[in-house]
C-alpha cells in the first residue's frame, strides 16, 4: 500500500527504540528527523511541540480524532543531514482506540506542506503517515 506525498515536503521521524511506561505517552529513544523538507526548513527550536494528524490514513467520523503532540528537548544537528531530538516524546488522549504499537522499525512520515513560512501560522496540524519497516503504510484494520 503505497501513497503519495512530495518529496518536497516529507519529514521522517525515525527512533532507535519505544518505551510506553504509562497510557498516553510514548517515548522514542535516539529520535532524530531525517528527509529533504530538513533541506529548505527554519533552524528547529530546541524544546518545542508539533502537533501531528494521523487522519489522512484513517477513516474517522470525528476531526482531529487522531491527533497527538510529538515533544523534544534539545536539538541536534550532525554531518549526515539528519536532526537529533533528545528526550523524544509523542503524547496522545489514552482513552483512544487503535493507537498503533510503535515498533523499533516503524517511522512516521510527516507532510510539511503547507507549513512554509507564509502559511504555517494557518496550519497547525502536520499531517501523519505511519509507517513500517517495508515502508508500508501502517493496517488500521488489523
């Protein structure tokens, strides 16, 4: 199942390791962004929020549903091209039904169009895709 989204635009949240030790947090250990929207992006603040929409991949009756705050601390920036956030976090309304698991290979794949500088003010969701290690978009269903 393959999907569609700019290179332009795509931001990928990848971690070394999810530790859940309570409903409505999960912390990814090693986080870091990687993708060609770092290329044209501002400096990214040490200690900041996004707030990521996984609608775009789920059949919901109800907006914004499906919306959780990734949260870091310190920022990173490295030689490869890719931005380490320290003390990672994504937190989200524990009362939801089919969260999926994190898993060690799974990434997100955030689109950051719509959030240039002119318009960001305007956007404050990021639209989220789950991901698997076969870059396959994560199964709701099963």
């Amino acid at each position: 199942m393959k999907f569609l989204l700019s290179e332009r635009y795509r931001l990928e949240l990848h971690w070394k390791k999810v530790l859940r030790p309570e409903l409505g947090v999960m912390y990814l250990t090693d986080a870091y962004f990687s993708g060609p929207a770092l290329s044209q992006a501002d400096k990214i603040n040490d200690n900041d929020t996004i707030r990521l929409d996984f609608c775009s991949q789920l059949i919901v009756l109800v907006k914004s549903v499906y919306v959780a705050d990734l949260r870091w601390g310190e920022v990173v920036y490295n030689k490869e091209g890719v931005v380490g956030l320290k003390n990672a976090r994504i937190e989200y309304d524990p009362t939801l039904k089919g969260i999926p698991n994190l898993e060690t290979k799974d990434h997100l794949v955030i689109d950051t169009s719509g959030h240039e500088n002119e318009k960001h003010a305007y956007n404050m969701l990021y639209p989220t895709y789950v991901v698997d290690r076969d870059s396959e978009l994560y199964d709701y269903r099963s």
